[in-house]
C-alpha cells in the first residue's frame, strides 16, 4: 500500500484492512504493525537472503574484505554451545601442552609417516570412486605405519568394502568433530567444504604425521618432506591449499594457525583460514613453514583442464595430485560423469592415468 502524505510507508498486509490514518500513526510513531503474515514473510526474506549470500560469496569465492564478508562475518554466524570433553580435543588426555621439542622419530624422521583422514558426513553414505582410489594410493605409495580414519558414521558401498580389503591396515576412529579448543567454541563453519578445516590442524597437534584430503592421490613417498617441522602445498604464489599437510605435533606453525581459528575465523570468505593465513604466516615465520611450491598442489583449480580435461600434464614428478573434483563440476555446470572402472578405461586424463596406475597396477 502506498500513501500520499507518508509517501515511504509502504506495507505488506494482505488480508486485512488497515484505515490511512492507521498508517502515517504507524510511520510517524514508529509502531510495528503486526499482521498474520509478517513473520512468515521477514522468515522467508531472512532464508533468501542468507542463500544468496552463500551463493554470492562460494560462486565468486570471495577472497578480498568486501563489505559483505564482513557484515557476514559479524552477523551471521553460530558457534556451538557444548564444550565438553568429546568436542575440545585440548581436553584429550593424549593432548601435550608442554615440552614441544621437535625430536626425532625411530626411523631418523620429524614427522612420522601417518595418514590421518577426515570424514564427518549428516548421514551414512557410499564412499565414492575417487576416494578409494586416494587412500589405496596413499597406502601404497607412502607406505605408512598407520592410517586413521576419523568419522562420526563409517562410510559404506562397494567402494569402501575394496578399501576395507586392498588396505587392512586403516583404523576406523569414531569420534565428534572438535569444535572447541582450549575451552573457547570455534566459529561453526558455513561452506561445507571447510567443515574439517579446524580439525586437521588439531589432528597433527595430536599425533603428528600427514594429513590428506579425500581426493588427493599420493604419487611418491614423503619422505624428502617429512624432515621439515610443517609443509604445506602453494597452489598460487600467495595461497596455500591445506588438502596436504605434513607436520610435527609440536610444530610452532600449527599453534600459530590454530590460534587464527580462535581470534580471527573468517568463515564467510572463502579460503581466508585454510588458503590465506597459512601464507601470511609463512611469509612472517618462514623459519616454522616449508612451503612446496609445485609438487603438492599442482595443477591447481586455475589449471583444472590438465587434471580432468585433454590437457596432458607430467605428474610424475609431483608427490601428489590434489584432484579438486568440486572444481572440475562447477567449471561444467555439474554436468560431468561420476568416474568408475569404465571412466577411467574409456579416457585417458591425468585423473585416468594416475586411476589406471593405482588400480590396474599399470606404470
Ligand atoms: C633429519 O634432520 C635431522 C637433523 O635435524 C638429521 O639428524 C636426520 O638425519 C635427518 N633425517 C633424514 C632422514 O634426513
Ligand atoms: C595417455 O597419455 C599419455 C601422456 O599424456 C601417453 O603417454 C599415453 O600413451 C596415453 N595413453 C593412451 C592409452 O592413449
């Protein structure tokens, strides 16, 4: 409704007859006129809005300060409430607080050659394709003393039953996502891909040891990495990409990112925590940090073309290839087949070789 005399009042009441006079009142005291559907409306408005800034902010992968970030930063985020032992991994008994010497493992390493996996899903679900292949490779490739695979519902399928018989040795660690340390609640994430950012950070603070995401498939052994405190992959020059980590417990690195976490998470910018900060520190402690520049993180999602399209790239000489699949759906629309046996006979892309070479045992 719009009205001369108050020519900004404008009110959406459908189903109810507010007189004229009614609303310069309503504008001039600055009452809140209740009708039926108002809240559902301011509802309905709030969901929008939030989505769209979700969309906004994921599809441009907001990288700079924009106002919108930080309104969203301020205003629109949750953190948990419960705090107890199951969630604060400094509450642990096997967290170390004291002492953090950066000594040596039994075999002549910093970092002992673990494999930590993460796995926090809403609901039981198949483990795919792709994230076979990375564990078998990593097993086979890194050859380590452990894999840990952390998990609130343990992954089912096909997929999983293979891994379950080509790698033996992986424990299945049923556990809460951390989301407190030091008795203070970490911002809730709000991009689904960040939800194991924190946690990775916490898991080498625990044990130590490498840490990789679901669709990084290990080429080579570490071990020219492991006598650093903490690597890191670069995917650009100036940004990391934390789906690789190698670190010592004690590594000074992992406490100063951790501390980022606590005073400064961004969780509206996509990246800040887990791509930006890294590199700030690095560039401020370059002592703490040993960042590789081509061999971890590389082709990154700029160059997607030479990991899932025609393009051929050498990968030979990475440690690894960090598959970025996300990427490679969203540059087509969503529109590409789910890789299996078939897939990966039929193509021949770097995802295919390196598939070919883990499961076919081709060279
Ligand atoms: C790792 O570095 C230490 C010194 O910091 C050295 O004593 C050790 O031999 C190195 N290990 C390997 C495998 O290079
Ligand atoms: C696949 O591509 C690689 C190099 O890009 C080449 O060496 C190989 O022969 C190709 N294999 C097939 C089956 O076309």
């Amino acid at each position: 409704m719009h009205d001369q005399r108050c020519a900004y009042v404008y009110i959406h009441c459908e189903g109810c007859n507010i007189p004229e006079e009614y609303l310069c009142m309503e504008y001039n005291y600055g009452l809140v006129f209740e009708t039926q559907k108002s809240p559902k409306l301011i509802g309905i408005s709030l969901v929008v809005i939030i989505l769209l800034s979700y969309i906004v902010c994921s599809a441009l992968h907001l990288s700079t300060e924009s106002w919108l970030v930080v309104f969203l930063n301020t205003f629109a985020t949750t953190k948990p409430t419960d705090c107890s032992k199951g969630t604060d991994f400094t509450k642990r008994p096997s967290f170390n607080n004291n002492h953090l010497t950066l000594d040596l493992g039994s075999d002549g390493y910093l970092v002992p050659n673990i494999v930590h996996y993460i796995w926090y899903v809403d609901n039981r679900h198949d483990l795919s394709f792709i994230n076979m292949l990375a564990i078998i490779s990593a097993d086979r490739f890194l050859n380590p003393t452990a894999i840990y695979f952390y998990c609130n519902h343990k992954p089912k399928g096909p997929n999983w039953d293979r891994v379950m018989r080509k790698v033996p040795s992986l424990a299945v660690v049923h556990q809460r996502p951390v989301t407190c340390v030091y008795g203070t609640p970490i911002t809730n994430p709000v991009f689904g891909p960040s939800s194991s950012d924190l946690e990775r950070v916490t898991t080498l603070m625990d044990k130590g040891g490498i840490y990789l995401d679901l669709d990084v498939i290990v080429v080579r052994s570490f071990d020219p990495l492991r006598n650093h405190s903490c690597t890191v992959g670069l995917e650009t020059r100036d940004k990391v990409n934390s789906g690789v980590l190698v670190c010592h417990r004690n590594s000074p690195f992992l406490r100063l990112w951790l501390e980022h976490y606590i005073a400064d998470y961004k969780v509206w910018m996509w990246n800040y925590n887990a791509g930006w900060v890294p590199a700030y520190l690095a560039e401020r402690y370059p002592e703490y940090i040993h960042l590789e520049p081509n061999r971890l993180q590389r082709p990154n999602g700029d160059e997607i073309d030479m990991i899932w399209g025609p393009e051929s790239f050498n990968w030979r000489d990475n440690y690894a290839v960090h598959l970025l699949v996300r990427t490679w759906r969203s540059k087509n629309l969503f529109m590409v087949e789910e890789p299996n046996m078939d897939y990966i006979s039929r193509t021949n892309s770097t995802f295919s070789q390196l598939a070919r070479r883990i499961i076919l045992n081709q060279p």
